[in-house]
C-alpha cells in the first residue's frame, strides 16, 4: 500500500508523560475528530522503532471517531535513555501500565474503552501487559508477535546469556536488512534513512524477552480480552509461526481471531499490500465498541478452569517412595530437615510453616543467620531461593503502593485510617508508613496468630508508633468481624493471603466483609 493513497487529515501533537520511576517519555497523539471519543487507541511500535512508525494507521485504519496515542518507548524514538536498554523488560511493561494511567487520565477514559494495536516487541510487550496486570481492555490486537526472534548463529542465545553474566548487560545489534521486513519500497528506503532507528537492543533485555514470551505463551489462559492475531505468513524475523499459533491456542478469551497473512514479511502493518491487514483490525476494533465491554467471570474458576487444573496437578501426592518423582521429593525433605539444623531460617519455616507469618518476617528481614559459617551460607542460600526474592519484591511494590494511597488520601482531603485484614508481622505496613513520610490517622492491624499479634505489637513498640497503630486477633473470613471494624477504614490491604485458599466463596465472604468495600466513598 501507498502511504500516501490515503491523505492524511489527522495532526499529530506531541508530548511527554511522567513513567513509573519517573522518566518523562515522548508519545504523540491524535484526537478524535469527533470531538468525544468513542475509545482510545494505543498503537505500540516494533523494536528499534518508535510512534512515527505506526502513524500512518491513525489514517489509514479510518476510526475517525477514536482518539489515537503512539509513543516512543523507553530507550527509543525522542524518549529518553542509552538506545535499546531499559532496566528490565518488567519496567518496560510497567512503562506501558504507566502510559495506559496517563491516557486516561487525560482523557477521562474507563479501561473498557481502551484497545492496542501492537506489533513485534510492542506485541509481545502489549500481550505481557495484559497477562500480569490484567487491564479489562476493550480489544487487543497483536501483529506478528515476537515470541521467539531468530538469531541466525547457532546457540546465540546461550552465548548471550554466557557473555552477560561474565562480563555485565552489552549491546546487540539488529543485522536484519529492511527489504526483508516489508516488500513496501518507501518503507525500506525510510527505515535505511530514518535518523532515529537505532538497532542495538541490550542484552538483559533480549534474554528477558524470550523469557517473557515463552511465560505469556505458557499462561495464555490467563488473558481473557477480545484478541485479533495477525501473523505475518513469510516472516524472517520471527521463528516458524508454532509459539505464535501456540498462543492463540492457549488464549483464554472467549472473542479471539487469528489471521495468516500470505507473503507478508515481518513488518505487517508496514507492508505494500496491508490493505487486508488494515481491514481486517478496522472491523474487530469497531465490531468490539459496537458490544459492550467483555469481563471474564472467574468466581467459579475454583471449581473447573484451567487455574483449577494447575491446583489439581499441584496437589497431586508424590508417587512412591521408591519411584524418581517420590525419591526427589523425600530427598527434598531430608535436605530441608538436615538444614534447619544449622540455618535459622529453615529452623522457623519448619517450626511455624513456611506460609507462615513467622516465615514471611524473616524473609523481609534478609539477614542470614544459623550455626557458624556453614550455618549461615545455608541460611543464604534459603533466603536467595527465587520464591523468597519474588516475596521481598513484592514488599518493595505494597510499600510504594501503600506510600502512594496514603497520599493520595491526604491530597484529598480525606482521613486516613489504615486496616490490614491478615498481616503477619505488619513489618510491610509499618515500613511502607516510615517511608511514606506522611502519618496516617490509624493502623489497625489483624492476624489470626497469636504468635503474630505478639510479633507484630512488639514492632509496633519498636517503632515508637503506638499512638495510632494497634494489632489485634481477627478473622480474615469472618464477614461480621470485619464490619465492625472501628474506624472504618479509607485504606484497606489484603496482601499474600487469598491466594493461598481454594475456595473463591470464602474470599468473597471477606471482601464483603471489609468496610472500605462497602461504602463508595471508600473505594
């Protein structure tokens, strides 16, 4: 197709929005010529690339009754950063939740009136977006996802890996010439010229794309929105097509499409003939708005589902003794009671559980402890496990997030009473409101163990915040105990602990027990 056989009457205007950590990215937008927008649509560019790269879809698609932003993502384009890195593909993909906020913010969008049209990395990016933050989005169109990219040289992949773990995060450049991601002449001799393309792509970030792929591929269960695949029939870039088919298998949404696009090279929704492409995401955009919004009901995925299959395999008993999966697994046991012998760590989860409160404390402490030197490499080696630094992390994420309601509360205008419904310790509460630098009006913290009240009281002595921070016993699933909770709280948390039942009755119970839920004025 001719970029210039449509005539372009839509003006781009520029400018920038503040991400998660603060970095302030380029993006370009497109009002609705309708004056009100009917949606948002957020179009996400291929690696190496940036937003004017996928501006001709503003026009050519024809949704003159939508608004359209595009931006340059970290490390691209006129957005900041060394070209190609970004921390981690996780802080890129919390970059896009950023961009999402930003968009609806400005527009005053609900998340139902949100699409994506992404190709490439953007689509691999767009799919992890709404497997782990599970953003209910109007639709989700993927071009040519980047599930699995060719590296011509043998074992380039394992190479990489080598290289950056002796020697740090290193650059690789892109080699793929732009005459085999579009047969479109203009599109090849722009990208050979265009000043702002920039193909390195650094290493961490390659690796931790293949992993992210391969996860999202795995789980694509998980994503229950309208999903349109497009898949680019003669693609050099991309492996055979089997993770691309893989995923639209998996995908869980009950409206999915998949489109092979015969000839079409790598850069789909830039090739000559893209007509039938344009089409194709037109028609599943407009045929989505002209429904209303799909939500996925899981409140019985606890009796048949995919995620009751996985429980199911999970809590399979072990086989025998005297078979490999039963040998493994008693040999598990016997290094585990061996080590508590001499690690404190192993020493409490055995004694309390390692779901435990007691357990969870010593986790966010992160200091080894145990007999002598051995005792506390062990200990190390325990706290390191990747179960336990997911944990610490997510501790890092309920603290900011806790420092970010609280004022938001006070922004407002609003009280703060602060309730924590099964918080262990509460060392997660009571660091995230030293660190939040703001004070609320109350902490009233509950746990079923008395182990944990005691625990828990004690820090809160520690800490010199017994003026408005209290723990008490408390029944996470007892629906009348937690309405009578006084004060009703503003800012109510539930961390760790649903996940850890079967029954979705049972936590609905709890949630229709907790103050902060029932009144909107607290939600």
């Amino acid at each position: 197709m001719d970029e210039q056989a449509v005539k372009p009457h839509r003006v781009a205007q520029e400018s920038r929005f503040a991400t998660h950590d603060g970095t302030s990215l380029f993006y370009r937008f497109w009002p609705a010529l309708s004056g009100k927008p009917k949606g948002v649509i957020v179009l996400l560019h291929r690696g190496h690339e940036h937003s004017g790269r996928v501006a001709h879809l503003v026009d050519e698609l024809g949704l003159d009754d939508y608004a359209f932003y595009a931006w340059d993502a970290r490390g691209h384009g006129q957005s900041p950063g060394v070209r190609g890195f970004s921390p981690s593909f996780g802080a890129s993909i919390r970059d896009l939740d950023s961009f999402v906020t930003h968009i609806r913010r400005e527009t005053s969008a609900a998340i139902e009136d949100v699409a994506i049209i992404a190709q490439s990395v953007g689509a691999v990016l767009a799919a992890a977006w709404v497997h782990d933050y599970a953003p209910n989005i109007r639709a989700l169109v993927l071009a040519s996802p980047a599930f699995d990219i060719k590296l011509y040289v043998p074992f380039a992949k394992e190479g990489i890996g080598l290289w950056q773990k002796l020697k740090g995060t290193f650059y690789v450049n892109s080699y793929v010439k732009p005459q085999f991601l579009t047969h479109d002449p203009e599109r090849i001799e722009s990208y050979r010229t265009d000043p702002l393309i920039a193909r390195p792509i650094a290493s961490h970030i390659l690796l931790q794309l293949y992993e992210t792929a391969k996860r999202v591929v795995d789980d694509a269960r998980a994503i229950t929105v309208p999903t349109q695949l497009l898949i680019s029939g003669s693609d050099f870039v991309v492996r055979p097509p089997a993770p691309q088919h893989r995923f639209f298998e998996n995908l869980g949404s009950r409206i999915k499409e998949r489109h092979v696009l015969k000839g079409f090279y790598h850069d789909t929704l830039g090739e000559r003939d893209r007509k039938p492409a344009i089409e194709r995401i037109h028609d599943f955009i407009e045929a989505r708005f002209a429904e209303a919004p799909q939500r996925a009901d899981l409140t019985e995925a606890h009796i048949a589902g995919h995620t009751r299959d996985e429980a199911d395999r999970l809590s399979t008993p072990p086989l025998p003794l005297l078979t490999a999966q039963g040998l493994y697994w008693a040999s598990t046991r016997a290094s585990i009671a061996f080590g508590a012998l001499f690690s404190e760590g192993l020493k409490v989860g055995r004694r309390t559980g390692f779901d435990s409160g007691s357990t969870l404390d010593y986790v966010y402490e992160n200091e080894a402890r145990g007999i002598g030197p051995g005792g506390k490499l062990i200990d190390r080696q325990f706290l390191e496990a990747i179960g336990w630094r997911g944990i610490r992390q997510r501790k890092v994420h309920l603290e900011e997030l806790i420092g970010v309601a609280i004022n938001r509360l006070k922004s407002e205008g609003r009280s703060t009473n602060i309730l924590d419904i099964a918080c262990g310790h509460g060392r997660y509460v009571i660091d995230a409101v030293v660190r939040a630098g703001a004070m609320p009006d109350s902490i009233h913290l509950r746990d079923y163990s008395p182990i944990n009240v005691l625990a828990g009281n004690k820090l809160i002595r520690d800490r010199g915040l017994e003026a408005i921070a209290h723990m008490e016993e408390g029944d996470a699933f007892n629906e009348e105990s937690l309405a009578a909770v006084t004060p009703q709280p503003d800012l109510a948390i539930v961390s760790g602990l649903y996940e850890l039942f079967p029954d979705n009755a049972l936590i609905n119970r709890s949630l229709s027990g907790l103050p902060a839920c029932r009144s909107p004025a607290h939600c």
